[in-house]
C-alpha cells in the first residue's frame, strides 16, 4: 500500500473515501501477501528484538511452502467461539501455525450511544457491554461520573457495590466453569454451573429487579437498598457455592481426562502477558499477583481479607485452578461484607445528583423540579477526563469519560478486558492442535458483547 | 516507590488527581519509550477522543488544542502507579506514530481508534478496520458522522449520504 495519509473526511473532498476505506481485508492472507510484522503477530511472536519488528526465525518454520498448509475459518457461529468471535487459522495438518481473531460482530456502536446519553441514562448502556458482568460496568462507570464530579459515595453504598460486585464475579466464574466444562465435553459441569448460577441471579432479580443488565449502581450511590432479609439469602448462597466448588473438585480437577485435556496447553510467559497487556486471570496464571483489588485498592477491598490467586505456569489448567479458588475467595470477600456492612444512606443525599424520594415528590415543588431536572436533562458534571479502573472477572475494566461540562458525556471509552485478552490468542494456539484451539479459546473466557461494545 | 517522570515533557498536570503528561508529535514515540525505560511495563489503554464541538477546552499554556487527541494509559506493575499520555493529533493530517514495537498490546487498540476515528498510525503491522466491516465509509465515533442515519446497511446498498 501507498503510504498513509488519510485526511479529514468532507463533502468536496469525497474521493477520499475510496482510499480511506480501501485499507485491506481483515481477513488472514497467504504468507506470501502478508507483510512481516503481521505475519509475527499472527504467528504469536510478541517479544522482539531491541531493534523492534524482527522476526525470531525459530519462532516459525518459514520455509514450509504454501501449498502444504491451509487456512481455515472457524466462527463466527461455531459453538465454541462463546458468542461472535471468529478465527482463521493456518493448519499444517491438525497443527495451528498462525490464527488471527475477527471480531466486530456485535459491535453496535455503545460508545458513540455513550455520548447521546445523560449520566443518569449511562449506567444502562455500559451495563450491556459485559453482559456476564453487568455490574462491574456499573461501578466503573459510577466511579468515574462520582470522581469528575468530585463526591463520593456513602459509606454503605460503597459495601452494597463490593457486595454485588463480588457475587457477580461468583456468578461469571461459575458461568466459566459450566462453559469450559461444556467446551471440554463435560456436560455435567455445565449443567451444574448454570444450576449455581441461578441461585445467584434470582437473588439479583430480588435486588434491582432483572436477572441481568441491571442498572444498579449508579453515580452516587445505587438504585435501591438491599432487601428484608438480604443476609440470609447472601448466606444461604454463600455456603451453598462454597460446597459445590469441593464437588467441583472431585468431578474435574483430578480427573485424567480433563487434566489432560488442559494441562500445558496454551501456556505463555508473564513477559509475553504483560507485553500484550493481558489482566485479570490469564495474567495471574503465569505468576504475577496483580489484582487490582489488592494492588490498588478501590472501594473497601483494603479492608476486607482475601487472597490474590496465582498460577505457576501459564496453562489451561493453572486458569481453571485460578478462577476455582477466586470462586472462594469471592465468597470470603461477601462473608466479610455481611458482617461489616455498615448502616446509613444507600446514596448520596445530593439533590443534584440523587433523585429526591418518591414521598417528598408530593409534597415539595422543589423536590418535584429537582426529580424532573435529574430524568430529563441529567445533572451536569464539570469539564475534565479520567479513568477509572476495576477489576472484572475478565481483567482490568476501565472506563474512561471526558466532559465538557454538559450532562452528557463528550467520550467514553471503555477499556474491555476481553478485548485486550483476545491478543493472546496466537501466542496460546501456535504450535497446537486445532483441538486445543476450543480450550484455550475458553480459557481467555471472551465475552464478545464488551470485545465489539 | 514512585517512578520519577521525564522532566522534558511539553506540560504535565494532574486531572482528578491522575497524572497525565502532554506530548508533542516529534516526541510522542521517545516519550512513550522513555516511560517504558523508566519501569511502565504496561500499556493497559489507548484511544482517541474527538474535541470537535469542544475545541476550547481546558489545555496548559503551551499546548495548542487540535481536533484529536490520542490518549494512552501507562501502568507499572511493580511500583502500581498510573500515568497518562494526552497527543494532541490534527484534523489534516491525523498520523501518529504507532507504539506497538514498544507494546505489542496496543495493536487492536490503535486499530481500533483508526477504525473508529479515522487516526492512523505509521508503522502499525495491520492497520485494517477492526470492528466495522471492510467496506465500510466513514468513522462512526467522530462528531460529524451522523448518528442513525442509515438504520441498516447491507453490503449491496448504497453506503450513508
């Protein structure tokens, strides 16, 4: 291709689009039309020399000729692919030599519908992006709203959102361990997931009213207070989990099949993990303890006692194990918050950021204009940008807002884990069985909804 | 520990008591390089803003605003600390220098921020669209790209007017 110099997009200039639109396919080309910097990123190759875009020529057989590989398309509906995600794979044989991810499949533009929303309508567009998280999105976008706008939350809030959060993260871990066990031939495994994980999601229909996209937490606070009796279905689901996570154990963590199955496979270095900026679980299976709800602490998590799990080698298996016990120390983290859960105002008595009660509506003026202001026009939020970064079931979530001091946000953008994770993908399947492409797929545990948000 | 900063950057402030750092163009890639030097292992995130219907924004003195702005996000493992890079990029000619030689990470999100905004990157490996398909005219995430103009849009129909 010529050398690049798009410019800015206008009516007299039209004859531009066909070269701005004319950058290549997306799709993976025979080697000879690749260019070498993306024939090594295919190929896995993420440590370069210092001089940079050199190819290590061990890293892949450059010689085998054309003729004797094939390249094959597996998605974007093949069952595996958890939603959307589309492969291309190089095979000699049954062996991946290069594999480039597709996604944009379900992308449907929730950044830019970020920007037509208010702050108050915000919560229920970033809720969608993560689907299997929902709150997680929740709390990185209020964090963010809450810090430009310089209030913070009250201090049960804060525990409601931690509380949440961390069942959240129960419930997506156990979807994972229902999926994998699906992607892995264990249909057992996944009917027990999905079995745990109702439990958990009828309690969040109790809470905010939906099984998922809850709309929850929102800036300053969250929608409503826990309800009667909160600590005891928190507890029943708590003990229930824990229970079943040492059933989990006897079913697939010693079994020959399984272990088989996962051990070794897809397994990368803590150099190439951070290289890629991978988070969350596949960065802490190759042994670094890197959570940011230990190593930078957010809400309450530094006063809550839990233990960052890491693995040894990077594999499969040391993701399973990692998001196994994480299940445990999740529900350490609720325990905890039952007992410590302090009393007061789920949100913040700010009447222009907090919608007045629905009692007062009837009888003040002001608290009705107040109530009217907020869900028509939104509270303004002063001009500034920040980002704010939790940590999700997936890795480090982060959202980013500019403002321009208007009620709607200018930019925002969310940093998806998943998205990010998605690159360590060539680097896990060189060199392995296409068989094995279906775990390690899983083990990245993709959720396409914030991949294409 | 803290990591000390480069003491040459253009301008440098704190917003919502972040760190970010203004850089020039001619700088950008030896800044970004610089950072990892100093202990940044990571770059956790990088995207493009468009300040077209804000175009006086709040910028230090010596930073002449321009419509884009590329923003990345550094984060060093070892001494957990943030930092953050504002480029201010110009409308005619959006080119920035890609930093995936220092960060292989940052490949799909500077395809992204071409795909989405229309910056490009010199030296990127593949610079093709990422989230909207091959043929598709136009940046959706920049101010003046109408939004719901086409409801949908069939690779045989005409493309958005």
């Amino acid at each position: 291709m010529t050398t690049i110099d798009p410019t800015i997009r206008t009516v007299e200039r039209s004859s531009t689009l066909s070269f701005e639109t004319s950058e290549g396919r997306q799709e993976m080309t025979p080697r000879d039309e690749t260019k070498p910097g993306e024939l090594s990123k295919e190929a896995g190759a993420v440590l370069r020399l210092p001089e940079g875009g050199v190819l290590d020529p061990s890293q892949i057989d450059l010689e085998r000729p054309d003729d004797e590989t094939m390249i094959i398309n597996m998605g974007p509906q093949h069952p595996s692919t958890h939603g959307v995600l589309r492969l291309m794979l190089e095979l000699d044989g049954e062996t991946v030599l290069r594999t480039k991810s597709i996604i944009g499949y379900l992308h449907t533009g929730m950044e830019k519908t970020g920007e037509e929303l208010t702050y108050v309508q915000g919560g229920t567009n970033v809720t969608r992006m993560d689907y299997l998280s929902p709150l997680h999105n929740e709390i990185a976008f209020s964090l963010a709203v809450e810090s430009l706008l310089g209030i913070e939350a009250p201090a049960r809030a804060t525990w409601i959102r931690m509380i949440m959060g961390e069942l959240n993260r129960v419930s997506s871990h156990l979807l994972w361990m229902a999926t994998n066990g699906l992607d892995l031939g264990s249909t057992s495994m996944m009917i027990y997931g999905w079995r745990e994980r109702e439990m958990v999601l009828t309690f969040f229909e109790k809470v905010t009213g939906v099984r998922m996209n809850h709309n929850f937490i929102r800036p300053g606070g969250s929608a409503a207070d826990l309800p009667d009796g909160w600590e005891d279905d928190v507890t029943v689901i708590c003990d229930t989990v824990e229970a079943r996570t040492y059933e989990y154990d006897e079913l697939l963590t010693g079994q020959p099949i399984f272990r088989n199955r996962i051990e070794g496979v897809g397994a990368f270095t803590a150099e190439e993990a951070i290289a890629l900026g991978v988070t969350g679980p596949l960065l802490r299976s190759t042994g670094v303890p890197w959570d940011l709800r230990r190593s930078m602490p957010y809400l309450a998590y530094d006063q809550v006692n839990f233990d960052v799990i890491v693995g040894t080698y990077g594999d499969n298996f040391d993701r399973y194990a990692i998001r196994l016990n994480e299940l445990r120390e999740s529900i350490k983290i609720i325990r905890q918050c039952i007992e410590k859960m302090p009393s007061g105002d789920y949100r913040i008595q700010d009447a222009k950021v907090t919608p007045p009660p629905r009692g007062r509506i009837d009888e003040s003026m002001e608290a009705l204009i107040h109530h009217f202001k907020i869900f028509t026009e939104g509270f303004t939020v002063p001009e500034g940008e920040v980002y704010v970064p939790v940590e999700s079931p997936r890795g480090e979530l982060g959202c980013y807002i500019v403002s321009d001091g208007s009620s709607k946000p200018l930019r925002i953008h969310v940093r998806a884990p998943s998205f990010v994770n998605l690159q360590v993908l060539p680097l896990m399947l060189r060199g392995g069985l296409l068989s094995d492409a279906v775990a390690c797929i899983s083990s990245v545990d993709p959720v396409m909804g914030e991949v294409d948000r | 520990m803290t990591l000390s900063l480069p003491s040459d950057v253009v301008s440098s402030t704190t917003s919502s008591g972040q760190v970010v750092l203004f850089s020039s163009m001619d700088r950008y890639h030896a800044l970004v390089a610089e950072l990892k030097a100093t202990g940044f292992e990571m770059a956790i995130d990088l995207c493009a803003v468009d300040y077209l219907t804000q175009p006086g924004r709040n910028l230090p003195e010596n930073i002449a605003p321009e419509r884009f702005e590329i923003v990345v996000n550094l984060l060093s493992l070892s001494a957990r600390q943030r930092v953050r890079i504002r480029l201010q990029v110009p409308a005619g000619k959006p080119l920035v220098p890609s930093i995936f030689d220092l960060y292989p990470g940052v490949e799909a999100m500077e395809r992204e921020a071409y795909d989405l905004m229309g910056i490009a990157f010199s030296d990127h490996p593949d610079l093709t669209r990422i989230l909207m398909p091959d043929d598709w005219e136009g940046h959706p995430l920049r101010k003046d790209y109408g939004l719901g103009r086409v409801p949908v849009q069939f690779k045989e129909a005409p493309g958005p007017r």
